[in-house]
C-alpha cells in the first residue's frame, strides 16, 4: 500500500470543534499558580528537567541514540554529562550522544529565546532549527537498490532527493517531492500567519502546524524533531511547556499522526491537550505546597509563602472550584442512578443486590496517585455496591467509586476526580487518566470535558465486575 503525497490543505471547516477548549481555564489557572512556584525556586528546577525530558526524549524517538529508561532518568535529574551515558555495544560513543543532546536543548533554548524576540515564523529560522539540530551529525543511512550506504547531510537546506520510507509491511508514505517543497513550505508560512489573525487555538494550531509540515517532510533528515520543535513554540509563546512526547506515548503519537493524514486532526489536538495536562500535573507536584516537604530550606520558603501578603485564596474563588465538582458529582448521581436500575434489571433473577451510596465513603489511601489528595479541604465520593452470590455461599461484594477531592496540602482551587473499583479487599483506579477542573472553567466546559471519562470510567468498571464474578 502507498499514501501518496498530496498537497498541504488549511484547517477543516468547523475547526473550532476540533478541541473541547479545554486549555483556555487552565491556562488562566497555571498563570496563577506559577506565581508561588517561582518564588520557591520550585518553578526554575522543574523547567530545567522538562527541558532536558524534550531534549532527550526527541532524539530517542526518531532512533538517533537509543538510552534506556533508567539512563535518560538520571541525565533529566543530574544533567547532559557523558559519564553518566557510558559506553554500550551498537551506541554511539557517549561524548556523540551527549553533544546531539545538547544540540536539542539549545534548540529549545532557542525557541525560548525566539518568542521573547516576537519574530515572525520565517522559511530562514525553520532552516536554522533543522541545522542545529543535525550539528553533530554528518550522514545519514540511506537505502538504494544495492544495499545501504552513507551519503552527507544537508544541514538546514531543503531535500534534493525523494525520502519516502518504507515501512516493515511493505507500505510506503509519500511526502512531498523535492521541486514542490519550496512552495508548499510558503503556503504553510502563509496559512500559518493566516490562523494567528483568526485566533485559532494553539491546541489547533499546533497539531495543524506540526502534520502539514510532515507531509511536506521538507528535510532530508530530522523532521520529525523540527515539527516538534515548531509545535512547542507556538506552545511556549500561548504561555504552555514544549511538547514533550517520550518513548512511551510513541504509539499513540504515530496513531494521531495516521489519522491525521486521514483528514481526522482531532486526535493530535487532544494528544498535544494531554501532554500539556500532564506536564501542568508535573509542574503543580514539584510545588512544596504538593509534594512533601524535603529539607529545612523547602520548609522554610514554605513558611515565607504563606506569610506573604495575597496569598490567601479568595473565598469566591474556593467556592466557584467547590460548585463546579458539586456540579460534576450530581451528574455523577443521575448517571449512576440510572445504571443501578439497569443493573437491577439484568441481575434480577441472580439474587444480587445493587445499591447507590452519596457520602460518607473514606478516600482508599493506598491508591497511588501522581498528587497529594487534601481531604481534609475537600472531599466528596459517589459509589454503587455490588454483592453478588459467591461460589462459597457467602455474597460476593465489588465496588465502584468516583472520589473528588482537593489536590496539594495547600488549595490553589483545583480538584481532582478519581475512579476506582474495589473487591476482595483490592482496589484498583480504573481511570486512564484522573479528571481535574479549576476555579477558572466554567461548568459547562467541565461538563463537556467529564461526560466521556466518566462514560469510560463505567465501561472499566462494569468489565472489571465481569472479571470478578
């Protein structure tokens, strides 16, 4: 099978539909939040890992180098340093490995440095991105009739030869020929300009920008890492982290690039809206206010923040948070309601026993989670319980719970939703992902947002009640 090249193409109609707008509270809410964790000191460390989380990670997805999991932890928390690669039989040499890393974060650095300018996006800074980031490397493996050989890299200039990978099955993916990619480059650079004037989301944007420009694929090598590149900083300039996609979310990345390219952009919007989430969640998490406090020093900036003038949180602003999950757990009830009594119709010749709890159920303190849950600011849960007959003539019990609770030791107006199911003395969070909302979402964004996890959360549960009966 081949996809062949076809032209770039301008954002669908109905474009707005392709986000959920999900980032537009939440970025009012990190705006607020950063505040605290620069005074800290807590903000600049967890910049400096994320940084070097991207810059690691870019190169490890596009097979450049190939570390472990425990190799690229150590150089995120310690820092690019040779040593701490080592030699390992079929790598490169450490001191290569470590210098194409580097090569990345002066890319992101740059990007940094980039939006501070205001510059316009321009065929010439794209050409420098694709040049620095090859610096430390010269030729690239290519395929032809006799076998492979090495031929010289075109640092930051366009491909002069077609490269149009074949995959294991045998496809192949056309982009774009070489004599079509100066064009299609300039009608990129003009949409692009096009969408800024319209205020099209960068969630949008974004993932528009990033898979037009890997179908035009305009680089001999390295364009993956530069569609990235070009992602995070329309990223970085909205106020957002850089798009860090790591080896592990490499599936689900290729899968919303495949179906990208079968005109469905949805699925790399709400990608890219994942990973900033996440890396809010990682951000929030290196605050003392959430993670335990460490040293004398954290306690003590701790203690200053707290005293500091303005950092008490407005009432209304605990109450807008407490309503919307207020909000969120009554949908929880009607949609719960109504599968007890499905339930009770379908199990109603097997002698079980469904029930609708509304309060009064602990928080499982065993469950880990990627926070600290403040129960004691905030704490609500919505549960059905299940006995069933067993086999021994004793009943059967499962149980499946949505919990809401404040998150962090102190409240910054963010709450965060978890399912679990329990049976047998186990309790398991069936969640793909936990469910947050802020002060800053209106409840109808929320709502929109709640509706599909907590309709996955269901199927979990009702599968995993399979499992268990």
């Amino acid at each position: 099978m081949v996809l062949a090249w076809e032209p770039i193409t301008d954002l669908p109609q109905g474009w707005a539909s392709l986000t959920r707008g999900e980032l537009g509270p939440l970025l009012q809410f990190w705006k607020d939040q950063r505040v605290d964790l620069e005074q800290s000191g807590a903000l600049a460390e967890f910049s400096k890992r994320l940084n070097r989380e991207w810059s690691i990670e870019t190169g490890q997805i596009e097979g450049v180098y190939d570390l472990d999991h425990g190799i690229t932890q150590i150089l995120i928390e310690r820092g690019i340093d040779a040593d701490l690669i080592g030699n390992h039989p079929g790598q490169k040499p450490p001191e290569n490995i470590a210098a194409i890393i580097q090569d990345h974060a002066d890319v992101l650095a740059g990007l940094f440095q980039f939006v501070k300018g205001d510059r316009p996006l321009s065929k010439g800074y794209i050409h420098e991105l694709n040049a620095a980031l090859l610096r430390h490397q010269d030729t690239i493996a290519v395929r032809d009739q006799f076998g492979n050989y090495e031929t010289k890299l075109l640092k930051g200039k366009y491909k002069e030869r077609l490269n149009n990978p074949k995959k294991s099955d045998g496809s192949m993916h056309q982009y774009c020929p070489p004599e079509q990619v100066e064009s299609e480059m300039d009608r990129l650079l003009a949409l692009h300009a096009e969408h800024e004037k319209k205020g099209v989301p960068v969630e949008i944007e974004a993932a528009w920008l990033h898979h037009r420009f890997t179908q035009i694929h305009p680089y001999q090598d390295r364009n993956g890492c530069v569609a990235r590149a070009l992602a995070s900083l329309l990223f970085i300039k909205a106020g957002w982290f850089p798009v860090v996609v790591t080896r592990d979310d490499r599936a689900e990345y290729i899968d919303s690039l495949q179906a990208a390219d079968e005109g469905g952009l949805s699925s790399l919007v709400s990608f890219f809206v994942h990973l900033q989430r996440r890396d809010l969640g990682k951000a929030m998490r290196s605050s003392p206010h959430v993670r335990p406090i460490q040293t004398v020093s954290e306690a003590i900036a701790a203690a200053r923040n707290d005293l500091l003038p303005g950092k008490t949180l407005d009432p209304v602003i605990w109450m807008n948070a407490k309503e919307i999950a207020g909000k969120l757990l009554g949908f929880t009830e009607t949609r719960l309601e109504e599968m007890k009594k499905s339930l009770k119709r379908e199990m109603d010749q097997t002698q079980a026993s469904v029930q609708l709890t509304f309060a009064g159920l602990p928080f499982p303190e065993l469950l880990l989670l990627p926070y600290v849950p403040n129960t004691s600011l905030y704490h609500q849960a919505r549960a059905l319980s299940i006995e069933v007959p067993g086999a021994s003539g004793f009943p059967s019990s499962s149980h499946f719970e949505i919990h809401a609770q404040a998150m962090g030791s102190k409240f910054r107006g963010l709450i965060g939703f978890v399912a679990v199911f329990s049976n047998s003395g186990n309790t398991w969070r069936i969640s793909k992902e936990l469910f947050q909302t802020n002060y800053a979402e209106s409840y109808e964004s929320a709502e929109r947002r709640f509706c599909p996890w907590l309709e996955e959360s269901l199927v979990n549960a009702l599968t995993m009640l399979r499992k268990s009966l």
